[in-house]
C-alpha cells in the first residue's frame, strides 16, 4: 500500500466520497478495505453507507462471537471510523489533512 503526502498540483478529484479507516500501530490511520487485492482504496458514496458497513461488520463480529468462534472484547471493540475523501481519476484517495493512499501493492 501505498501512502503520500502532499498537494496534486497537477489533477482534480473527481468526486468526493467516504472510506473507512483503522489505526495500526507501524503505518498510523489506514484504509481497512481495498478493492480486490491489489485494487484502490474502497469507498462509500455517502455516510450512511460507509456507516452501515462498519455496522454490518460488526454484526458478523458478534455473531462470531456468539458462534464461539470469537472473544468478547475483541467482538464488541469498535476501532474503524469513517473520513470524507476526495477521489482521483487512478481510484487513489486523499483525506482533508492531505495523506493519499493508492493501491495496495
């Protein structure tokens, strides 16, 4: 994965959209989805949906637990959050504070 940081002097974005994030504790705050294996970044075209994906992991998360297959803090924990971005014509991803993620590589 590849992260930047820096203006694009050079492109506009061609929409903007919601993608949701994770912190680690090596790269910082990271995308948690990305299309495909080596796609760009996931994103939502509004909040709600982005905002029903986290939800919708979730559930599964505490079915899992549920099902035995999980522990309990590790179901019930809440660590991704969404952000407004900006979308390039290559499918990358900026945030309002100017870091860029492409492609995972």
């Amino acid at each position: 994965m590849e992260q930047h940081v820096g203006v694009r002097k050079t492109q506009q974005p061609i929409r903007s959209a919601y993608a949701i994030f994770m912190p680690t504790l090596c790269q910082g705050d990271v995308p948690c989805w990305y299309d495909g294996d080596t796609g760009p970044p996931t994103v939502y075209e509004s909040e709600l949906a982005a905002q029903r994906e986290i939800a919708d992991h979730h559930l599964t998360l505490i079915r899992e637990f549920l099902d035995a297959e999980r522990g309990y803090q590790d179901a019930i924990e809440v660590t991704d959050y969404l952000l407004p971005v900006d979308v390039w014509p290559d499918g990358s991803i900026s945030t309002e504070d100017g870091r860029s993620f492409s492609k995972r590589e």
